[in-house]
C-alpha cells in the first residue's frame, strides 16, 4: 500500500513535525507572484500605479502577466521597495548573480587571457 506525504507527517513526533512544517512554509514563502508580493509589502494596486505612472488597471494587467521586460520587472519590484537581483542556477556549480543586465549594474569587465 502507498504511503502518502500527509500519512509520513503526520508518524513524526510533534517537533519534527513542525520542523518539517516550518521549512515547508519557508520555501511556499520564498517563492511568490507579483501580486503576492504586493500584498507580503501590504501596498496597494493603486500605490504602486502611482509610484509607476501608470493606471490602476495597468498594475491588474501588469500582476496577471507571464512574461514581462525586464524593465518593467526592475521598476516594479523597485515600486515595492526592493532591488531586482538576476540569479542563473545551473547542475554542476553554485549559483551565478548575472551582472550588467538589470539597469543598475555596471557590466562587469571582460577578461582576456594574456
């Protein structure tokens, strides 16, 4: 018979448990939409439209989109307070802050082998 992941959790003792339910919670928190977001800094859609220079409904729009500039991105996260920072993960090595790409950061210099 299979064994699902409430079953597993609900066998651990009382402190495991919550230690499970902390992390758990944790990561769902480290993740989150634009609109979550805007509702974690407890702002407002029409807040932010008048930080941006845009329309209430332009902010609606703006929080239902998939696939948005990254300038667009920068000034929205800036709108609520925070720094846009580009992060490449990949397999085989720790993870990458991309520079020069977000607006703030300078382009890194170019090595050359001499």
């Amino acid at each position: 018979m299979a064994i699902n992941v409430e079953d597993k959790i609900r066998g651990l003792n009382p402190a495991r448990r919550k230690l499970v339910e902390d992390r758990a919670a944790e990561l769902i928190a480290e993740e989150m939409t634009l609109r979550e977001l805007r509702h974690a800094r407890k702002l407002t859609q029409v807040r932010i439209a008048k930080v941006l220079g845009i329309s209430q409904d332009s902010v609606s729009r703006l929080e239902r989109r998939s696939d948005l500039l990254l300038s667009t991105l920068q000034k929205t996260v800036k709108a609520l307070g925070g720094k846009l920072t580009l992060l490449a993960e990949f397999p085989d090595r720790p993870p990458v802050v991309l520079a020069g790409i977000v607006g703030d950061d300078p382009p890194s210099k170019v090595r050359t082998r001499g």
